[in-house]
C-alpha cells in the first residue's frame, strides 16, 4: 500500500468517492426520468425538448465532473467546446441542406431523363376514368405501362427492387398518403426524383393503387 | 515507488501535459465524426420506404438496461481514476476490471441488438433506417471495443511489478476521458435514435 506523496502537489479533482457515487446515481435518475418522458404520452414537442434538455444534463456533468473539464486547465474546455461547436454547425447545415429540400435537382436529372419533357403543361383528362386499377391511366398510358417505362429502370421490371426497394403489396405497409408524398414530391438522400412537375393527382393516386394492390 | 516519482513530469510551454492535450483534440476530433453520424440519421429519419421501420424493431427497456450499463461504468471508471490518483492501487484494478466487465456487458447487449434486428428482416442495406442505424451505433460499439482493450492494457500493465509507474494518475486519466467521451456520445445516440419518437 503506498499513500505516496502526490495527493498534495497533484492536482486532482476535488470530488470524493461519496461524492462521484452520488453524481453516478443523479445520471441514473435521469436516465430514468427520460425513460418515463419517452413513455409519458406528452405532445412530441415538450416530450423532445424535454428530453433533448436532460441528455444535455447528462452530458454536462460527465464532461464537467467525470472528466474534470471544470477543474482542468481552460484549454482542454476551449478546445473540447470548439469541436462540439464544429459538431453543431455541421449537424445545423447537413439538415437544413438535406431535410427541407423536397426537390433535390441532382435526383431529378440523375433519374428522370426517362420522362418525356413535352407535354408539361397539358391538361391532364385522364381521370376518373377507372376506379379500377385495371383500366387505370397515367398520362394516357396504362399503369402499367407507365411503370415499366418510366419506373421500372429503378424498381425492376417486376417491381422486385435494385437501386430503388421493392413495391410490392407486400411490403408496402405504409399509408397512401405516405407513397403519394414519396412519387410526387421524391426522397431527398436517395435516387428518387420528385413527380410532381409531370403528374397530376389522380395520376399519382392511380399509381400508389397500383403498386399498393396490384400483385406484379 | 517511493516519493519523489513526480521528477519526471513533463514540462511545456502550455503548462498542460502534451498527452492529455492530445486525448482532448482527438475527442474534439470526434465530436465532428460522430456529429456526422448523428446528423446522416436524421437527414434519413423517416425517409424509409419498406420497413422494418424504427418502431417495429427498436427495443427502449432492453436499451435502457444497456444504456444503465454504461453509465455505471463511467462511474467504476472515475473511481478507478480516483484509485490512480490517491495510490490506491487494489481499488484502481478493481475499478478498471468492473469497467471492462461493463464495457463487455454493453457490448454483449449490443451484439444481442444487432443480430436481433437482422432476424427481423434489417439489416445495412434494407432501408435507410437499417443503413443510418448499424453505421452510427456500429461506430460507436467500435469505440466500446476500443475502449475495453485500451483498459485491459491498462490493467496488465498495473499488473507488472513496477505496476504503472511513476506516471500511473495520467494513463489511468488518460484513458478515463476516453471513455467518458464513448459514454456521451452514447447519451447523445440513445436520446436521438431510442427516445425521440420515430
């Protein structure tokens, strides 16, 4: 057992092992309270900054207290503070570059050269003709048809998937809405390019039908 | 080992020690590689078109669990530093041996998780839920792993007769911060991709 002489020309933290049990059950409190926060059923906006403010907590005092930053010299502090401002900053741009950009040009001239660009602003009579998927139209083609050249070079001939998932009834699990969305507006971060320029509404829906419930 | 042993510390012109200072810019370093991470799975959060989507597959009690397993471990690892610094040298290989346990714990969970959600149907290339999910939480279990070699190197070398030497309070420190960091970046990855609703 060596009680040495460094305790005093050292400079530790002054926090006791009473004390750094006591921060470790605090931690453990808060875990908990987000755990119930995140059952609780509150609205999503105070159930998010809720939590968003107790993991902020957390990670405060694991830095400030379980890694001494407080008791440390301030350059460790600056440095460490700029790389998670770095960290901010980038996490901000990626999102608002990504998240609020419904029309991506890069997907739209990467996938959609395969639509023909005349015919834009003609008026789109083709609906009501069929509730049924059968007879269904899109731009005066049959769905199906549609689908085989224009989406297909994607989603595979027999809707098995390759660069784009799989639309099969199967797998399709999500709402209408949701599909209507995804052709009309596309997937920003993915190949697929926003319809909405060159089809109407009912020609969107008579696609989420089709690929919805019709077998390939 | 007797008194004297802080001979050796070194001097810089900054004042602090040059291998704690680089522990801490390689943590700022990772802030930006984790902020990626996070950031890629929030760009692609609710963009997946088949599933299984976040809410069929993820698992919060059994997280959580995983997630108390961290945590304390960040606690035995303080106290393992604490051991370091007042030469307590049994509580500091008790200490670092209840860390690796915990660190090997997390990661079994995480093992469990992984394999889990691959029986299920997800995997890196089902969806963009699958590919954000396995990357940012597959890094970080990398880190776990990095970690729990990091201080089991620790705990051999406290185990040679010269123990860790004069220098013993800085590689424990040293590795201390390390893994308190492993632990925040998981805080950060449980509040966002667990208990954030999908």
């Amino acid at each position: 057992m060596e009680h040495e002489a460094l305790a005093h020309h050292e400079e530790h933290p002054p926090t006791t092992i009473r004390q750094y049990v006591l921060i470790g059950v605090i931690l453990a409190v808060i875990t908990l309270i987000e755990l119930w926060l995140s059952y609780s059923g509150l609205p999503d906006g105070v159930m998010i900054a809720g939590l968003l403010g107790f993991s902020a907590i957390k990670f405060i005092i694991v830095v400030a207290l379980f890694m001494h930053l407080r008791f440390d010299s301030q350059l460790f502090t600056r440095l460490f503070v700029f790389g998670l401002a770095l960290a901010a900053v980038l996490l901000i741009s990626l999102i608002s570059l990504f998240a609020f950009d419904h029309r991506d040009s890069r997907t739209v001239t990467a996938a959609a050269p395969t639509t023909p660009p005349a015919a834009h602003g003609e008026a789109p009579a083709t609906g009501g003709e069929g509730e049924d998927t059968e007879g269904a139209t899109v731009r005066d083609q049959p769905v199906a048809e549609f689908f085989a050249a224009n989406c297909a070079a994607c989603h595979g001939q027999n809707r098995e998937g390759v660069v784009g998932p799989a639309l099969t009834p199967a797998r399709l699990t999500q709402p209408d809405e949701f599909y209507f969305e995804t052709i009309r507006d596309g997937r920003s971060g993915t190949a697929m390019p926003p319809w909405g320029g060159q089809l109407d509404e009912q020609d969107i829906n008579a696609l989420v039908t089709f690929i919805k419930t019709v077998e390939p | 080992m007797a008194a004297g042993t802080h001979e050796v510390e070194h001097h810089t012109s900054l004042g602090v020690d040059n291998r704690k200072l680089l522990m801490w810019i390689f943590l700022a370093s990772e802030c930006l590689f984790f902020g990626t991470l996070i950031s890629t799975y929030l760009i692609f959060k609710g963009q997946s078109l088949v599933g299984p989507f976040p809410e069929d597959v993820l698992d919060i009690p059994l997280t959580s669990l995983s997630t108390f397993v961290l945590l304390m471990s960040s606690l035995t690892m303080v106290l393992a530093v604490y051991g370091a610094q007042h030469g307590r040298l049994g509580m500091m290989k008790a200490m670092l041996l209840a860390t690796i346990l915990l660190g090997l714990v997390f990661l079994g969970f995480q093992v469990y998780e992984f394999r889990h959600f691959g029986h299920l149907g997800l995997n890196l290339t089902t969806n963009q839920f699958g590919a954000s999910f396995f990357v940012a939480t597959g890094f970080h279990g990398l880190h776990v792993g990095v970690g729990v070699l990091y201080l089991i190197s620790l705990l051999f070398g406290s185990m040679r007769r010269n123990g860790l030497g004069s220098e013993r309070a800085l590689w424990v420190d040293t590795a201390g911060l390390y893994w308190h960091f492993v632990d925040i970046v998981w805080i950060v990855i449980f509040t966002v991709v667990y208990l954030i609703p999908h």
